[in-house]
C-alpha cells in the first residue's frame, strides 16, 4: 500500500514537470546571446578571400554571393554573380526566401566587414542557417586578390607560394572574364526552409 | 498517520521541482533577446551609434560616462585610451558588468577596429542596454587625427575605385 502510494507521488511530480518544461525549451536553432557573443567571437562564418577565390573558380554551383550595400554601388560594381539585398531590406519578404534557405552557402560581403557582420548578426539572431561574411569585404577582395601585392624575395616560400595563386586568380578574374557564369546566371530562389505548420482542422 | 506523513513528504517534492522549474526557465531568459531582429536592423540603419573621435572627447569632457575597451587584457596594456576600462569581447555579458551596463551613463565602446565593437554593441542593445555608442574606426582613428571629421563608417569606405581596376583604366 505504502509502496504504492509513493510510485503515486513519483509518477505525478515527474508528470507534472514534463507538463511544465515543454513551454520553455528554446529551439535548437534560436541562439541566446551569450551563444551568439561566442561565435562571434571564435569568427567561424567569416570566409576568407582567398576560400571564396577558390570557391569562385571552382565555380561551386553551391555558393550564392549576397551583395548588402545598396543598389547604386551594387550597380557600379560587383563581384560575378552576386545578388543585390541592400541591408535595410534584409528582412523584406521577398529577400527572406534567399537568406532563410538550406540549399545554399549564403556569403554576405560589403566594401569592408561593418554591413555584411550586420546582416549575419540579424539573420542569426532569428536562427538562419548556411548565412556566412567575407571577411574584409571588397576592399579586402581587391587588396589580397586583384592586386596582391608582391612579397621580397627574402620572404619564405609559402608566401611566395600565396602569392602566385592569387596572381593566378586575380589575372582570371580580371584577365579572361568568366562571361559563361554571367550568362548562365538565372538565379532561381532557394528552397525556403521547412517551417513546423500546425496541425489544421478539428472542431475549432 | 502514516499515510499524511507519506503525502506531505509527497506534495514537498513536487514543491522542490516547481522551485527548480521556475529557478531553469528564469535562467533561459536571462539572454534571451529583448529587442527582435527586424528592431535590430532598423535601429543599425540609423547609425546613431557610431561616434566620432571628437564627439568622442566632447563626452570625455562630461562628468559622467563609460569608456570600453573591448580587446585583450594584453593590448589593454600595451596601449589604451586613457580613462578606459578593460572588457574583453567573450567576456561582455559576464555578470559582473551587468551594473556597469545597466546604469544609465553614456558607454561608449572600442575595439582596434569598429568591427568586433559594433558586434558587442548590437548584443547588448538585443539584451536590452541601453546609451551605448561605438567609436568610429576604434584605436586606429583616435591615433589619427586626420580621420576625426569624417561620420560615415570607416569600415565601410571603398579603399579603391573597384569598377575603374576591373575595366583596366588603373593597369593593375
């Protein structure tokens, strides 16, 4: 009887706490701040210039390159195959489909690191996946790609090393345009991201 | 008897995991974002929070403010503004600066760069701080003077004409 009266007790404290705890799990995609402070921190969606030179010549069916300034800078230049999402309309409607996706490898770049690190922030903040930053943004692109500067020749050979494969990258991409790639380019949507759909009907 | 001994025992622990219950979820909301990221972004699209240097020394002549450093303790020491406090980034929201943060003084904040302070600067404006501002350009531009006019982000300046290289005009 005593026995049993316990297991009672047991089974309805247990039940009344799992009652409770499914209200306050936090999704596993939502970040709190500190979380996000952290990645910050250890910069993991930073890419570099030299990855996304590689990336480009590959030429990766799998990156989608997202230019935040706005559209007269856009339009006066920008890298191949960039789409233009100025950053005050990151969060418009029609701009969500390309930033919430999971097809894609979304790389945000502005002239230096300030808007692209804004964009990744507000996109993480809502738990966003596959978003990255280039990091140093153009004038970076151009400094250590374009015209990479030329080590001396009392420097190590991995420098050299360095060097000659951005000397290779940048006479590709200024040299012999990749016109192919901005021909092809008809930029279909992503795939928009699964969202949990309540259950409909019943007798509401 | 027993059995009122055995319930009370009972109703103690179902007492005891609601405390737990409550003690965990408050502990989930202590960061949770106070502000939404569509508010996020329309606050950052004002740029009221980057200050230049000599606003930067206007408010130094005040009574009253918070100057941040946010690099390393080992860059603290080798060089920082003077009348600055040592934060390091991963270390902002450590419950020990929650009073410092919380108080309503103007804080500015700085790094070598603006980058990593704009990034602290919009965590704790989601957590909820209020009155911070970030210095334009951080170390680099409080060391030259020649950048103190300037307002736009200087991050963010085209450091070349990057359609004129491609066309080939600057024969790079």
């Amino acid at each position: 009887m005593n026995t049993r009266i316990i297991f009672t007790i047991i089974v309805i404290s247990l039940g009344s706490i799992a009652a409770i705890l499914p209200k306050t799990k936090t999704s596993s995609t939502q970040l709190t701040a500190d979380e996000l402070l952290m990645e910050m921190k250890l910069q993991t969606y930073v890419v570099s210039t030299d990855e996304l030179a590689d990336l480009l010549i590959s030429n990766d069916p799998a990156i989608m390159l997202i230019d935040v300034r706005d559209s007269v800078a856009y339009q006066q230049y920008h890298l191949p195959g960039a789409i233009n999402i100025p950053l005050k309309d990151l969060l418009h409607p029609d701009w969500i489909p390309y930033v919430d996706q999971i097809s894609k490898k979304n790389i945000f770049y502005s002239n230096g690191t300030t808007l692209s690190n804004e964009a990744w922030i507000v996109t993480k903040q809502l738990g966003f996946r596959n978003n990255y930053v280039l990091g140093g943004g153009l004038n970076e692109w151009f400094s250590s790609i374009i015209s990479p500067e030329r080590p001396a020749s009392t420097d190590p050979n991995e420098i050299w090393a360095l060097y000659e494969t951005r000397k290779a990258a940048s006479m590709y991409f200024s040299g012999s345009k990749p016109a192919a790639r901005e021909d092809n380019s008809t930029i279909l949507p992503p795939i928009p991201r699964k969202k949990k759909t309540r259950v409909q009907g019943g007798c509401s | 008897m027993k059995h009122i001994y055995i319930i009370s025992l009972g109703g103690l622990i179902l007492l005891m995991s609601m405390f737990f219950i409550v003690a965990t979820i408050q502990a989930n909301n202590k960061y949770r974002f106070k502000k939404s990221a569509a508010e996020m972004l329309d606050e950052v699209s004002t740029r009221h929070h980057f200050i230049n240097t000599a606003e930067l020394n206007e408010m130094m002549k005040a009574s009253e403010y918070v100057l941040i450093d946010i690099r390393t303790p080992g860059d603290f020491v080798g060089f920082h503004i003077e009348g600055a406090v040592n934060i390091p980034f991963e270390r902002l929201l450590d419950e020990a600066n929650e009073s410092l943060f919380s108080n309503s003084s103007p804080k500015i904040l700085y790094g070598k760069n603006s980058i990593l302070a704009n990034s602290a600067w919009m965590v704790l404006t989601q957590y909820g701080y209020e009155n911070i501002s970030v210095l334009n350009g951080g170390l680099s531009s409080w060391q030259e003077p020649q950048n103190q006019e300037k307002k736009p982000i200087l991050d963010e300046q085209a450091a070349y004409d990057y359609a004129a290289i491609m066309k080939g005009d600057q024969g790079i």
